[in-house]
C-alpha cells in the first residue's frame, strides 16, 4: 500500500532503525547509517499515516493519546527520542513546511494575551488538581527546571540547588527586602527566600488553584503576613520592590506583551533593585509553539529565543547584568518527572481518565526530548535599572551558595549533636 510519510522517514532516520507496522499489517522498514537503538510503531488506522503527512506535530501526539499509535519495544519517551534525535542529526526539520511557515506569521495572533484570556489560559494548565502535580513533583512543588550540581542528586536536592542558585543571584544582602514573586506557583520559592534571608515576599498569580495552595503553606510555616500571595496580573502590580523575580512564568506573556511586561518590571523595580528572570528558551533563533503543546498543554504559550527578549529589555531601560544559559539541566528535570508520575500512573487514572494519562505520558516525554535532543534550554536574565546594582565579578553567586550550604550542614550538625 501507499505509505505516506515513507519520504520523509527515509530522509530522517538517519541513527538506528525504525519499523513501522501498519494498520493492514505491512512492515516498512528505515534503518539510518549510524548504530543506534532500535524502535517499533504500530499504526492501527489507515488514516494515521495522512494525518501525520499533513499535520505531523499534531497528529503525532493525538495518535498516541486515542491508542491509534503505540510502541512495541519500549514506551512513548523512547519513540519521541528517537524521533527527536534523528531528525535533529539529519537537518529535515518539520518546520520547513508551508504549515510551519504560515504558524510564524500568526503566531502574534496565537500569543495574544491580554489580562482576561492570560487568566484563561493559565487556569487550562495549572488550575488542575494539585494532587495531579503531587504524583510526579519534588516535595516543595517546584514545576521549573531544577538545577543539578552532581549527576546522581535526587530531585528534592536539585530543585533546592535551584532555589539557592536564584536567591544568590537576587543579592539577598540584608533583612526584611521587598521580593515581588511574578507567577509564585505553589509558593516554594517565595517561601525559600522568606526563610533564606528575612525577605518579605509578595507573590501575583493567575491561577486559583495555586494560590489555595501557597497561601495555605506560608500560613502553615508561620510566615504570613511576611509572605503573602495575591491573585492578580502582573500588570495591575503597584508599589515599588527591592528584588524581583519570575521563574517559569514568562512562556507565559507572549512576544507581543513583551514591551509591557519589562516595562512594568522597571516601573516596579527600586532603583538600586534587581531583577531575575527564569524562563525556558531557544537556542536557535525565533520560532513558533508546537501545535499539540498550544492545543492540549500551554494555550498562549512560547518559549522565546535571546533575541526576542534582549531587544525589549534594552528599550525599557533595564540593564542586563548577566545570562547563564541552563542546557541539559531541564531533560533531567523531566526525566525525573516522568518517571515519578509513571510510578504513580493509576492514580493520575482515577483522577481524570485514559486519555488524560496518556497526554500527561507524552507531554512529559515530549518535552524532555526538546531539551535533550533539540533546541530548547533554560535562560536565567538578571536585570537591573542601574549598571552598578551588582558586583562587578559574577564569583559572588558561588561564594554564596557555598555559605548557604555551609551553614546549613553547620544546623544539621547541630542538630545531630544535640539528638545525639
């Protein structure tokens, strides 16, 4: 029979080999010329293959999620890193096509995120059940890329690392600063930087479910009112902060409010202030959103490239004291994810459905291919109104990890001594 993508597979397998059975039975067989693992798909429609042809980056995970797709020597990660690496080595990116193309051109349209839709958008996502993110989250329910110093570190102490790493480079120097929190999650950080260095933290959010969950955790660690929690939009924020930071919830704005959001983070900013954005990234330059990402997980959504961001900052007025670019932190951070919420799949089940699992399973999947194989990775932007706001030599970030960690071990110490 007429195989569809039967081009497309022979130009783009070009490390191990792929077979593809499909829905009457027939094996097409793609072996690349470099070793490498070996990877089985069974189509059970017909019509799997032409929607792939024709929308590959929707059909694909669409495929998966209603079981018209499955793999049969290994699981959905295994087949989206396969995918991603070969056609990442072979140059044919599905970008190339017209679709893609005419994505570009509206993606300002996709990204359109106004206070009322932004709040839409945020609650499609982390509006859902905490205890879904409880099955697959580190303890402190970080959901961002953690930071890991050693390559066997459990999760917890990564997404530790990160919140240490930040805190150093938000120049914590003194009791009682004023910290804005912009997209405060389930609080964790914020809550960090309350107990690290005597912050009062204001955290904004869109999302209700999230804020349930902070506001009831700072109560709990007796920080409130010292750490408090607001649902509201980062651009009805009034006041002026000492420090401010936003982890993970930049993709979130869109390029055309770009202006507006750093805008109103010099507006808020002290003048001796500074400021810390954490926001996934490209590597190679503009691009547009994954249509099966917008559509199922990040409606609004865009992982911006340097040059987007850079440009914008310049002309608000802010300078930019230092970049650190996270490459490969972000694929260990969701392979640990994944891993968890398959530890924990039939809960995931019993809280939604199948298909919902099955989404879950490749979105995690998915993404951790993106930062391991592609172009996607971690910015960390530290900003500032004045050119002086910062040292002058960047060592100070690890020097104060270093006496956090210190310190820390010192408490444990003490603490072991006194039980002891």
């Amino acid at each position: 029979m007429l195989f569809p993508i039967e081009g497309f597979l022979r130009r783009v397998v070009v490390r191990g080999s792929l077979s593809v059975i499909d829905a009457d039975g027939g094996v097409h067989r793609y072996a690349g010329r470099e070793p490498g693992r070996t990877l089985t798909l069974r189509f059970h429609t017909r019509r799997l293959p032409w929607r792939l042809l024709a929308a590959p980056d929707l059909a694909f995970g669409e495929g998966y999620m209603d079981g018209s797709l499955t793999v049969e020597n290994g699981d959905i990660a295994d087949a989206v890193g396969f995918l991603f690496e070969n056609i990442h080595r072979s140059g044919d990116h599905w970008t190339r096509r017209w679709s893609h193309r005419l994505a570009r051109l509206v993606r300002r349209l996709q990204q359109y995120n106004p206070a009322a839709r932004a709040k839409r958008n945020v609650a499609h996502h982390y509006d859902l059940s905490a205890d879904l993110y409880r099955l697959f989250l580190d303890q402190d329910m970080q959901y961002s890329c953690a930071y890991f110093r050693e390559p066997d570190e459990s999760l917890d102490a990564a997404q530790r690392n990160k919140k240490l790493h930040i805190a150093a480079k938000l120049l914590l120097d003194r009791p009682g600063l004023k910290v804005l929190d912009i997209g405060s999650g389930w609080g964790g950080l914020a809550i960090e930087l309350a107990r690290l260095a005597g912050a009062d933290v204001t955290g904004v959010t869109l999302s209700e479910e999230q804020l349930k969950v902070a506001t009831q955790r700072a109560m709990e660690a007796s920080l409130a009112p010292r750490v408090q929690f607001r649902l509201q939009d980062y651009r009805a924020v009034q006041g002026q902060f000492d420090r401010i930071v936003s982890v993970g919830m930049f993709e979130h704005v869109g390029i055309n409010h770009y202006p507006q959001f750093f805008a109103t983070c010099r507006r808020l900013l002290a003048e001796d202030g500074v400021g810390l954005l954490h926001t996934i990234g490209r590597s190679d330059g503009p691009a547009h959103t994954n249509t099966w990402i917008r559509k199922y997980i990040f409606p609004g959504g865009y992982s911006p490239a340097l040059s987007e961001i850079v440009p914008v900052m310049e002309r608000a007025g802010l300078y930019i004291t230092d970049i650190e670019v996270l490459r490969y932190h972000y694929a260990e951070t969701l392979q640990a994810w994944r891993r968890r919420f398959l530890a924990n799949r039939a809960q995931a089940v019993a809280l939604y459905d199948e298909r919902f699992a099955r989404m879950w399973e490749f979105y995690l999947a998915a993404s951790e291919a993106a930062f391991r194989y592609s172009n996607h990775v971690v910015f960390h932007i530290q900003f500032s109104r004045r050119k002086d706001a910062v040292p002058a030599c960047r060592d100070y970030i690890g020097h104060t990890e270093r006496r956090r960690d210190e310190r820390r071990e010192s408490g444990r110490q003490s603490r072991h001594d006194d039980a002891a």
